[in-house]
C-alpha cells in the first residue's frame, strides 16, 4: 500500500495552510447544498469532478451509484439521503454514473457473480435499470449507465424526505454521467422539481 500518510502530511504543510480559513468555518459549520450521489469506483472523484472545496457536497458512493428504493428498513443509504435532504436541507441531489462501471457491465454482459454473493444481491437494485436498457440489446454498457442513472432518480424519489421536498418544491434532481477517457459529464435533461 502506498503510505497514505505521506499524503497526509503533504496535505497538512502544501494544502491546508491556504485553507486555513475554510477549515476554521467549517470546523462549526456543515450546510452543503448538494448531495452528490456517485459510483464507488475510484475513478470517480466527485470534488475533483466538480472542482468543489470541502462543505460543497455531501456525497454518498455506492457499488453501481444504487440508490435502493425505500423500504422500512433501515439503512447507510436510506440515512444518509435523508439527513442530506432533511435535516441539512440540500437542495440539489446528482445521481452520478460513469464509462466502464464495472457494476454496469457486470449486469449488462451477465457476468457469473456466484463468488460475490454480495454484490450479486445488491445489483438487484438495478433490476429495473436492465429492464429499461433491455430495448439497446444486450451487452450495451453505456445505454445502461444512462438507464441505471435515470432508474435511481426513481428509487431516489420514493424515500420519504425526497418526495416531500419534492413536493414542497425544494429540491431538484438532475443524472449524470461521467466521462473517465474525456472527463466530460453529460447530463440527463434536468427534472423538475415536480419529480421524475
Ligand atoms: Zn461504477
């Protein structure tokens, strides 16, 4: 493993300094205005997409960019959406895909997931997502990606804290996808505030 730490201290004698500031702000203050929704893929960094400082975004990353869709069963997921949405008041949330997601193309290509029995079961929630890419053929990534992302703004839409600010017009979703090979971001036409 590279020492982390070393980026650490780079960080605490090249970086901080200049920051010094906003980490004083913030060392009281937490009010991001958007949640920021995105794949854990390591490639995707969403401040450095984004080009966000610290307190601009309060991010979730998951397996795929899931968002599974509300149960009454408690979950990270389900928590943090709705401390985002509800208590810190966010009033933008991205649902973030990108190019060569490996959950995307596990499913779209049919890997044999037996081994990760995990993930197999977490995938589930892009169930809807490969029904609605069905009509590109099989094996299409990319018409995925982008069915997955508009499939989550669906699931996202079905917890409670999202379909009430939705309704009292507070919040606006929007789908992305992220570029590796470009870095560019297209983006899904922005919904409205009344919802997807
Ligand atoms: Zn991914």
């Amino acid at each position: 493993m590279p020492d982390l730490m070393d980026g650490v201290a780079n960080f605490r004698r090249d970086v901080f300094p200049a920051k010094a500031g906003l980490f004083a702000r913030l060392a009281t203050e937490h009010r991001p205005a958007t949640l920021f929704i995105g794949c854990s893929d390591a490639r995707v960094v969403p401040e450095l997409i984004t080009q966000s400082e610290p307190g601009e975004l309060f991010v979730i990353r998951t397996a795929g960019n899931l968002v599974p869709a509300h149960s009454p069963t408690a979950d990270g997921t389900a928590a943090s959406i709705e401390y985002a949405v509800s208590v810190l008041g966010v009033t933008d949330v991205i649902v973030c895909g990108h190019s060569g997601c490996g959950a995307m193309t596990a499913l779209a290509e049919g890997h044999d997931l037996t081994g990760a029995p995990q993930v197999a079961t977490w995938l589930r929630h892009a169930d809807a997502s490969l029904a609605r890419a069905a009509t590109a053929g099989p094996g299409e990534v990319a018409a995925l990606v982008w069915a997955n992302v508009s499939a989550q703004l669906r699931n996202l839409a079905t917890h409670p804290s999202v379909a009430r600010a939705l309704a009292e017009r507070r919040l606006t979703l929007h789908g992305w996808v992220f570029d590796i090979a470009s870095g560019t971001v297209d983006r899904l036409e922005t919904l409205d505030r009344t919802g997807v």
